[in-house]
C-alpha cells in the first residue's frame, strides 16, 4: 500500500500559505423597493454577480427595513436554484445566513457565471410590496486558478 501526497507544497500545518484562493466579502447595494420599482410575487432580484469557478463560502441577507405586507418572503439562491442558500425567509428586519435553503446548503460552488439572487414570493394576496428594503452580504473565493506548486524531485538508494 502506498501513500501519495497531493497537498499543497509549502503549505504544512504551521501558518497560512501564500499560494491558495483566499476569500474575500462583497456587500451588494441597498435594493429599496420604493425607489426600484414595487416587487410582486415572483419578482427576483440579482444582486451580486459571480464569475465563473467562484465558492461562496457563506453569506447573509440584511433586511434592512420589513416588508408591509406580512405575506411576503423571500428566497436566495443563484439562477437555476433561486432557493439554495435561504428558502422562505419572512420579510422582517434582521440578518439570515446562509444554510437555510432546500438543500441546507452554507456554500455553493459556481463553475459558470452567475449572480446571487433574492426572489420575492406573496403567499395570499397580488399588492405589490414598496416597503421592503434588503441587501446580500457574501464571502466568496476565485477557486480558477490551480495552486502554483514546484517540482520536486526524488531521490532514493
């Protein structure tokens, strides 16, 4: 039996290295529904793109101002699964994290372009909701690059 090492040259277990993906924090803008445009159900609203071969580490939505109307929740994901990071969020004030979506899922990773997206759902009525105010605070990391290793040779008697 043999043990063959893949990890990362200089990386250890001492410190950090300097040859791998590290994450980084995008806050997107306010969408203020007042100033947008009134959101019905169904509405998505895209709110961070994401390039290709991106990890989203985790993320939050920041409701900043609670919808009026008590039927309203909101669902985040990516296009093709709007409801991967939270799945049915009411529509007040306060912070969500990610992992309350369909799969439980904290993180995703995308391996084409995408964008981190809120979709609206209204449950009993058809108003349009103009109170809502919310953004998406995410933690990604560019994984489209292989870590840099250098050869290694080796010698045996």
């Amino acid at each position: 039996m043999a043990t063959y090492d893949r990890t990362i040259t200089g990386g250890g277990t001492v410190g950090h290295p300097g040859n791998v993906a590290r994450p980084y924090v995008v806050v997107s803008p306010v969408y203020d529904a007042a100033d947008n445009t009134n959101l019905a159900n169904g509405d998505i609203v895209k709110m961070i793109d994401l390039p290709a071969d991106t990890v989203v580490v985790n993320g939050y939505l920041e409701i900043l101002e609670a919808a009026g109307n008590a039927n309203i929740s909101l669902d985040v994901g990516v296009d093709g699964s709007v409801d991967t990071f939270i799945d049915g969020d009411a529509a007040d004030a306060g912070i969500s994290n990610f992992g309350a979506g369909t799969n439980g899922e904290v993180g995703d990773m995308v391996t084409a372009a995408n964008a981190i997206q809120v979709k609206v759902i209204e449950t009993t009525t058809t108003n349009n909701e103009t109170a809502l105010r919310f953004r998406v605070i995410a933690v990604l990391a560019d994984v489209s690059q292989n870590p840099v290793e250098s050869a290694t040779v080796s010698t045996g008697t």
